[in-house]
C-alpha cells in the first residue's frame, strides 16, 4: 500500500485547515500528516484483521491517536467500537463477547490476542449505509448497550452541527470530554474538524489540572467548548474566569437549572451560552437553546438543528406541540442497538424516534425539557419528575448538588428522596431543608428523605446513574 492514496470516510471531506492540537504535549497535527498517520494504522487493520468479520475495538488513551485510529478503521473497511481506555479485564472481555471485535487497539488486560498480520492486505472503505460507529452507553460489566451508527448518519449530524453553529465559532475548539462519549467524539472532535477548525484536545483534565483551564482557553484563544454540568461546576470551583472567554459555550449531557446555566455564563464571561439536547442515539446534539431565549426556564433547548420534534401524548397520539414523550425525526438517528432487534424495536413509533424524555414542544416548535421517563417517581399516581427535584435542591444556598430518586413506601408506592452535597461550610440541617422545599412546590415532591454524601456517583461519561446514587446512599445509611 506504501504511496498509494488511501480513502478516509469523513475525514476526506474535512477542509485542508484542519488540524489537531495536544495540548498536554504542546504538539500540532495539521491535516495531512494526520492523513499520513490514519493511512499507516488503516493497512496495520488492515493486515491484521484480512478476512475475519467484525468490527474492531478502540480504546487508545492518546487521545490523538485514539481519533487518528477511528478514522483508520473506516479507511480499512472496520465498524469502530469506541469504549473506555480504563476498561477492567472483565469488562474488555465482555466487550470482545458482545461485540464480536475480532482486533483491540489500546492496552489489552483481558488476555485477547489480536491476528497476525499479513502483507498485501487491500484496503476498502466503509460505505455510507454500513455500521460505522458503536458506542457503549449501559455498563460493560452487565449486557452493553451499544449504539450503532453509519457515516451517513455521522455526516449528516457533523453537517447539522456546522450549519447550525457556524464555521467561525468552531476554528479554535478545545476538548475536555472523553472521546469515548458521542458528545466528546461527534461534537467536540469532529464538528470543529468538520469547519475546518484547529482542535485543541486536552480530554478529561484531572483534578490537578482543572486550575489551568482558564489560562489554557487563554493561551490558545479558544473560540468553541462544550462539556457537561459537572465538569463546569468543577471548573468554577477551580478555575479563575478566563481573560478571553470563547465566543460560544454549550452545556449538555444532564439536566440544567436556570440558575446554573446564568452562573457558567457568569463565569466564562459570555451570555452566548446554550443548553444542549442530545443522545448518543442522536449522534450527540439534536438542537440547542440560547439563555437569552430562555425566559427564565430550566430545561430550554430551542428548536431542533435539522428534523422534527413531536410528543406522544398520554393517549399515544404524536401531536406536534404539547407536552408528553419527545419524539425525534432526523437524519442522524442511529441505525439500532447491537444485537438487540427487540430494543431497537421499542426504540421507535411510526417512524419517530422515542428519546424518553419528557418535554413540553411549544407552538413554535421550541423544546422544554422536563425530565426522563425512567426517572419518574409514581407517588400515588401522582407523577413526579426527578430532575425537577434536583434543580429545586440545587437553588438551597447550602447545597452544592442532588439527586433525587423513589424510595418504596408501603402506604405511597414510592416517595421521593434525594442525595444532597452540601456547600463547603453548610450546617446538615436536613428538616430545614424539606421545610424550604415545602414553602416551593407541592407537598408529595418534598424529598421524605434526604441522605447526605460527599459527592455524586458518576460513570465515566460523567453522568449521573439515579439507580447507583441510590445505592450508595442507602449502603452509606446503614452502615452509618
């Protein structure tokens, strides 16, 4: 293969200023020796997996590499499984049986041992309608729940996400997702490539790095970023404010307050901020919605970027506006589950794809998002939406974070509880907490419980998991 041109889905259609730039080694990447090194990894896939069927696994802890090595696979005719370089042996193991990865890029703790190579393999790339992307969103220690998309869908929502944002905001693009995640690979990474941006990767910065954040958007005169509620709740805690702040933000990924979607604007210094709504089945963002359009509403995200938004009503009629299940058309909605026909089934209604969230359309078509379906808690058939408790709980000035979830009562069914960390310095005065609660929403959402933890457990997307916090509060309960 040495000299011949190698054929890169996506990434052929990226403009000739697209780079990369690490900076954790302070080194660039521009396009074509990015091209160079995706075609040197594209024929090793290529010679290793010849002829067996299946896709292969990525899990490189560079970070440049890890995205050089996604596009090899598509260069070499491979679906990309893209999951946690920090992965146990158990759970690559578990990956490899689900999947049926036939070769591991990343550290193998698990015993697989990828094929031999072999010379003179021929490289063909993936085509548009052919499983490109997998994506692990469920924990890989049970049955992965992985997503599936094609390049179509991929190109169409990097297509999407560029129209609707713009090339300029997108030319300096800092990353601090894992690339693991379709909100840090598919909005973070390839959207700003896609313009024709430098991308600035500095995935998932540590504790001890987070003080740096503000001179690195500084120093590199970001332009663009995006990450998730706690990862901004952490930087304004570490960080100082940034003398040059970007020209757009978003927050996605979790539910957002008001209250802190203001504070980050605050903080970074722009009220361009937008609140995000996306799902990996999504291929990451769907649409987005601007604070100042907000009216003063948690959950705001706008108008949909490409497609339509609908609701299934509680008659099961998909009405265009109203308030009910949100229903997604788009071209970038994923092809289905892996392995899963029965799922991805239930996944869709008519041709519309059920998110399980649940959100108010207005007639307009902007999009409130009020909670998700899994976490409603049913008190005597009164239903109650978890992510209103935890924005409620948020705004006490001695709590710095909840998460609200049902508890069983034999009377009720299910109450309402929540875990709650406190502000530094804040008294534990639980009662005068729910009296507070009381005095701001009906009675039976008032938290009957609230247990107190240092922090919020999050998986390593960092999100919230409402059926861990759970546990570990209850766990921490009665061993207290």
């Amino acid at each position: 293969m040495t000299g011949e041109a190698v054929s890169i889905p996506l990434f052929d259609s990226f403009p000739v200023s697209a780079r990369l730039f690490d900076v954790r080694q302070q080194r660039s990447i521009d396009r074509q020796a990015l091209a160079e090194q995706i075609a040197r990894c594209a024929v090793r896939i290529a010679a290793q997996t010849g002829d067996k069927e299946g896709p292969v696994v990525i899990a490189e802890e560079d970070a440049s590499e890890m995205l050089a090595t996604i596009f090899a696979a598509w260069a070499a005719g491979r679906c990309a499984v893209v999951v946690n370089p920090g992965l146990s042996a158990d759970e690559q193991q578990n990956v490899i049986g689900h999947t049926g990865a036939v070769a591991w890029y990343g550290t193998i703790r698990c015993g697989f041992e990828n094929p031999t190579e072999h010379t003179g393999a021929q490289l063909t790339a993936l085509q548009l309608d052919e499983p490109a992307l997998v994506l692990m969103t469920s924990d890989t220690t049970g049955v992965p729940k992985g997503i599936v998309h094609t390049l179509r869908s991929l190109q169409a929502r990097v297509a999407l996400n560029v129209a609707s944002i713009g090339a300029a905001p997108l030319q300096r693009s800092l990353c601090v997702l894992p690339m693991f995640f379709g909100h840090g690979l598919i909005g973070n990474c390839l959207t700003p490539l896609a313009a024709g941006g430098t991308l600035y990767l500095w995935c998932s910065p540590g504790i001890q790095e987070l003080p740096a954040l503000s001179g690195t958007i500084d120093t590199h005169r970001i332009t663009f970023m995006s990450s998730v509620p706690s990862f901004w709740k952490l930087a304004m805690r570490m960080s100082k404010p940034p003398e040059s702040p970007p020209g757009r933000v978003h927050i996605g990924s979790a539910p957002l307050s008001i209250e802190q979607w203001r504070a980050i604007a605050q903080w970074i210094g722009t009220d361009n901020v937008y609140n995000m709504f996306g799902m990996t089945e999504t291929a990451n963002w769907i649409g987005g919605g601007k604070l100042a359009d907000a009216d003063g509403r948690d959950g705001y995200v706008g108008e949909i970027w490409g497609g339509r938004f609908a609701v299934l009503d509680d008659d099961g009629a998909v009405r265009d506006s109203g308030r009910g299940e949100v229903l997604v058309q788009s071209p970038s909605i994923m092809q289905g589950y892996l392995n899963a026909p029965e799922k991805t089934a239930e996944a869709f209604a008519g041709g519309w794809f059920r998110t399980g969230d649940i959100g108010a359309v207005g007639e307009a078509g902007g999009l409130t998002l009020v909670g998700r379906i899994k976490s409603e808690i049913n008190r005597a058939g009164i239903k109650i939406q978890a992510e209103e408790i935890d924005m409620l709980l948020e705004r006490h000035p001695a709590i710095d974070e909840a998460c609200a979830f049902g508890i069983d009562d034999p009377a009720s069914g299910e109450v309402v509880a929540a875990a709650i960390v406190l502000s530094k310095g804040a008294a534990a005065d639980t009662q005068a907490i729910r009296q507070w609660c009381r005095d701001r929403v009906r009675s039976e959402a008032v938290p009957a419980v609230l247990y107190l933890l240092d922090e919020i457990p999050r998986n390593d997307r960092g999100k919230i998991v409402r059926s861990q916090v759970r546990s570990v509060a209850q766990e921490q309960e009665q061993t207290s």
